[in-house]
C-alpha cells in the first residue's frame, strides 16, 4: 500500500477496525474509516482504538473498494 504522494503527504488508506470486547457496545460492529500510518515505519503501521471503550485494535483490515 503507497501511503504517500508525489510531495511526500501522507494519504489515507480506507480500513475496517472491528472490536471484539464483548462488554463493549460496539462489539462486532465493523467501522471502516481513513487511517494514516505511523510516520516512519516500514512497512507501513496502522493503529485504531475503539470508540465504545477504548481497547487498541488489532485486526484492521482493508476495505472493499
């Protein structure tokens, strides 16, 4: 995935985070957003917390295009 442009912005890359804390409301609830990567990192590191209760997420998957 090329995360940046010819002038060296970073671009989003379109994810789904999805929590898996069963006690959270937003459990199972897929959300598919623009993620940046962490700058400096090869190859390129995503990160996302949950809204509901804000454990880390750690299965971002692409979107479908």
């Amino acid at each position: 995935m090329d995360t940046t442009t010819d002038d060296d912005e970073p671009t989003p890359v379109q994810l789904v985070a999805t929590c898996h804390v069963e006690d959270c409301p937003q459990c199972g609830v897929p959300i598919t957003g623009p993620y940046y990567a962490t700058p400096g990192t090869t190859p390129p590191l995503y990160q996302a917390a949950c809204g509901g209760c804000g454990t880390p997420i750690t299965d971002l998957v692409p979107a479908a295009e």
